[in-house]
C-alpha cells in the first residue's frame, strides 16, 4: 500500500494509470467505508482511498476538533483491505492559503441538512471537486447514509461535465439497526442504546406512507414529537421524491424519508428509500 501525503506525488503516481476507482473519506474508518472499498476493489486495482477531515464543510471549530481522527487505525484497516493507494493531505496542501472560489449549488442545498449546516454543502462539493481534480477518477463510490450529499455530488457531476460514474452504496446498520458513522463513537452508552430510535421511527413512517394513514405533513409532526419526547434535538424529518428531494408531488412513487436530530452534542442523519 502507497500512502501519498502530496499534490505532486499523487499526480505523479496516478498519471501513467486508467480505471481508477476513487473512495473520499474523513477517517475514522467503519464498516460503511469497508463496504465502499470492497465495492470498488470489485470494479478495478487502481482504487484510491483519501483521507482528509475537511474544515470547510463544518459548521463549528468544535465540531472540526471532536470529529474522531484515527489514522494509524485507518491505514492499518486499508492495508487488510488491500488498497494500493491512500492519499492523506495537509491542509496546506490540499486547500493552500486561500479557498475563496466555491461551487454554487442548485437551492435543495440550503434545504434539509443544509438549512442547519449553512454552507456545509459548499465545503463538502468544494474539497470533492478538488479530489476529483487530482486524482482523474473514472469511478468514484459514496454511501447512501448522506442522501442529500450523493444527490449533490451527481448533480454536480452532470453539471460540469464530470467524466466520473458515482456510485451510491447501501447503508451499513448495526445490530439495532443504528446506521453505521463515524460520530456513533462520541454517542455515550445511554444515548447509543437509545440512537436506533431515528431509524425505527422511519420504518414507521414508512408504512404510514405506504398505508396512507395520514398527510405527509401529519407523519412528519408527529415522528419530529415522539423523538423531541424522547430527549432527541430534531433538526427536521422529512418525506421527500427520492428525485428532486423536493416535496412529493400528487403521484410521486419514489420516496425517500430523511431525518437530522442530535442526542446530546451528537448529531445523526439517517434516510429510508422506497416505492409505493
Ligand atoms: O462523506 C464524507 O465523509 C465527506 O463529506 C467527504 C465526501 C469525504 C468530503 O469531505
């Protein structure tokens, strides 16, 4: 396994390669981003695993500094995983003195997570364009977890022309059904035990929807009530088209129910995709 720590020798190293499969990370390594490797590993040799926790896509130092940064684990996982190529850079690397140019996204950006994160979205699709730009990927791989930052990313690459396919892959879940993430390791061990709690409740919602047992408004208020009840900071939960995440139309049929809400200082998303 090459660990690459530079702009210059990533270039280098990957200009002579084709087929090369891309997997952006933060660290702090789990099962999801297993999932995403092995995917990959499945569709070429050239795969290249970044690891980079991006200042620009958080909303708080806080939230930058708690956010759980575990390299030397994360490189030996990759190393049994079989990665060829593990790009970490710097900050003064990667993002340079200056970072005033950003990408301009369509409105759904500032809705749902980014309606509580302002900017967050900028961050995530600036530092994305930027690895897309070094390391030329023909294929890149993102987990289904963070719906609203895949639909972004596919739309940015229709936008501008991206020669990449991405890739969207399952959610991994926990024993309870909990959505594997790397701030479930800051949940303290009353909270984890009570974290499976978002994703059961979509699986209510669910078929409530499906049922038709009440407005989408109605399933929305009460859900958002019973985790507020149970000591949950709900941020939103939402049925939306798993198409434009806009409100459903009359006859939409492919739904997805999307949710933020922290227990204590840690913030958790979930999503559950469907058809009726
Ligand atoms: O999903 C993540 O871990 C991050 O948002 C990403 C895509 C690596 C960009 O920093």
């Amino acid at each position: 396994m090459r660990v690459i720590h530079s702009q210059s020798e990533l270039i280098k190293t990957l200009k002579v390669l084709t087929n090369i499969a891309f997997v952006p990370t933060m660290g702090n390594l789990h099962e999801g981003h297993h999932k995403l490797i092995e995917e990959a590993l499945k569709k070429t040799k050239y795969v290249v695993v970044s690891i980079f926790i991006n200042p620009l896509q958080f909303n708080s130092k806080e939230d930058f500094l708690s956010y759980p940064r575990t390299i030397d684990e994360d490189l030996s996982i990759l190393q049994k995983l079989n990665v060829p190529f593990v790009f970490t850079p710097s900050k003064e690397d990667i993002l340079g003195a200056l970072q005033i140019i950003e990408i301009h996204l369509p409105n759904i950006a500032n809705d749902l997570c980014g309606k509580f994160r302002p900017g967050h979205f900028n961050g995530v699709t600036t530092i994305v364009c930027k690895l897309f730009n070094l390391i030329r990927p023909d294929l890149a791989f993102f987990g289904k977890k963070d719906f609203q930052q895949l639909f972004l990313i596919k739309e940015l690459v229709k936008q501008l022309n991206y020669p990449i396919q991405i890739i969207g892959i399952d959610t991994i879940r926990d024993y309870d059904g909990l959505a594997k993430s790397s701030r479930n390791t800051l949940l303290s061990a009353e909270n984890r035990k009570k974290a499976s709690q978002l994703f059961k409740l979509m699986n209510t919602m669910k078929d409530e929807v499906i049922q038709k047992t009440s407005s989408f408004k109605e399933i929305e208020e009460s859900a958002t009530k019973s985790l507020n009840t149970s000591g949950w900071a709900v941020d939103y939960i939402a049925i939306r088209s798993a198409q434009s995440l806009k409100t459903p139309v009359h006859d939409e049929n492919h739904i997805v129910i999307l949710g933020a809400a922290s227990l204590g200082s840690v913030r958790l998303i979930d999503n559950i995709e469907f058809c009726i």
